[in-house]
C-alpha cells in the first residue's frame, strides 16, 4: 500500500506528539545523555528537529539555512552544515525552552508541508548515487517523518526508555522503507521481526526473501546507525 500525502502529515503530526511527551519527561542529565548520532547529545537531537521543522514551516528559513550551509560545508555534504547550524543556533536555549520551541514549530511545519502546492512538491532534487533524484513532495511528507521518528528511538536509545510502538503508526513508516529498499535493491523479499514484525515480499517471488531482521534494526541500518548484513545504508533516504 502506498501512503497518500494526507496520511504521511498524519504520520508527521503523531511522530511530534510522541517526540514530545517523550522528552517532556526526562531530566536534565537525560537531556544530556550522548546518542546514536555521534558528537550529539539528546538535547542536540532536539534542536536539530526544531531547526528541520523551522525550514519546513517557512521557505524563507528553508533558504536562510540552506544559504549558511553552502557557505559553511567545507569538504562535507551540505546537509551537515545546515543540522550543525540548527544544533548551534539552539545552544543557549534551556532544556524547557526548547522543548516549548519544537511544540510550536511542530504545528507550523505539518500545517505548511500540508498545504504546499502541487507544482512545489513535483520540483526535484539530485542526490549522489544510488539513491538520484528525489522531489519535495517525497521530502516533506517521507523524509522528514522518517528522520524525526528515528531521532525518537536514537533518543530512547540513549535514555534507555521503551520505545512506544504501534502497527498504525510506527508499521506503517518501517514497512514503507521495506518496500523502498526492495524497490532499490531487487531483493525478493525481507522477513522483519519484534513488536513490527511482518513479511513484506514481491507478489511474483518467495516472500521470505534472505534477510531477516528486527524492524527496528532494520530501520537502524538503512540510516547508517546499525550494521545488518545485506542491509547498506545507502540506498534509501533515511
């Protein structure tokens, strides 16, 4: 089944208020805690979610930072310079402050992303191979949800607290990066394990496929964060 953009801000919208009650109950020294995501702590995590969702509430942020990170990226991709710009902008923010700030610019940016035109969302970008070119309306309603819900188990991860888990919500968003990566890799199939277990296969060959993987770790390793054999880490936007 694929998503509809509809569903994807719903996706969107849930995955904030998870993010939020989560980190509306940890404490300072959790705030603290190192991560997954090397050289950040939660509380960067944090600032960096509000600094994506500050650029996909308003072009003009989205152009503001994207304008830094060309000037700032050096030898690195451009999208290390904007997050460390979104991390070090937030870094005299206290802990509350930018929990509040996320809140607000969590509504703005599934409200803006729901509303953008037809014509916006075809607009296309390039990215290095395999994965090629990718248009906004992919980027707001995909990417974005899949790295804000990633950032939310890096973060449970690191505070060592259950991650809250649901077919409807967190299912939806791992089975789809399946079918992504079955679509980038011509694998047959792929047998996903844990609270998210499923099988997700093509029609025409064996479903159970070769690899099989908890869900989670799965969607660790297709962003780079875990080490899954026959899984890279880059053929799906994560």
């Amino acid at each position: 089944m694929t998503l509809t953009h509809s569903q994807w801000m719903d996706l969107a919208a849930e995955e904030y208020r998870r993010i939020l009650t989560l980190i509306a109950e940890l404490s300072d020294s959790q705030w603290a805690a190192p991560t997954d995501c090397a050289g950040w702590a939660v509380r960067d995590i944090v600032a960096h979610l509000a600094g994506a969702a500050a650029a996909t509430a308003s072009l003009r942020e989205q152009l503001r930072q994207q304008r830094i990170g060309a000037r700032e990226k050096g030898g690195r991709p451009q999208i290390d310079a904007v997050n460390d710009l979104q991390v070090r902008e937030r870094a005299g923010l206290g802990n509350r402050q930018l929990r509040q700030q996320l809140e607000d610019l969590a509504s703005r940016s599934v409200e803006a992303r729901r509303r953008t035109p037809g014509l916006v969302r075809a607009l296309r970008f390039r990215f290095p191979a395999p994965v090629g070119s990718a248009t906004v309306g992919f980027l707001n309603d995909v990417v974005h949800t899949r790295d804000a819900w990633m950032h939310r188990i890096d973060i449970c991860r690191a505070v060592e607290h259950p991650v809250e888990l649901t077919d409807q919500h967190d299912g939806l968003i791992v089975l789809d990066a399946a079918r992504a990566w079955l679509d980038a890799t011509g694998a047959p199939g792929i047998t996903l394990t844990g609270p998210l277990g499923a099988v997700v296969g093509r029609p025409s060959q064996a479903p159970e496929g070769t690899v099989r993987v908890d869900a989670v770790e799965f969607a660790r390793a297709l962003s780079g964060r875990a080490r899954v054999s026959g899984v890279a880490s880059d053929v799906v936007l994560f």
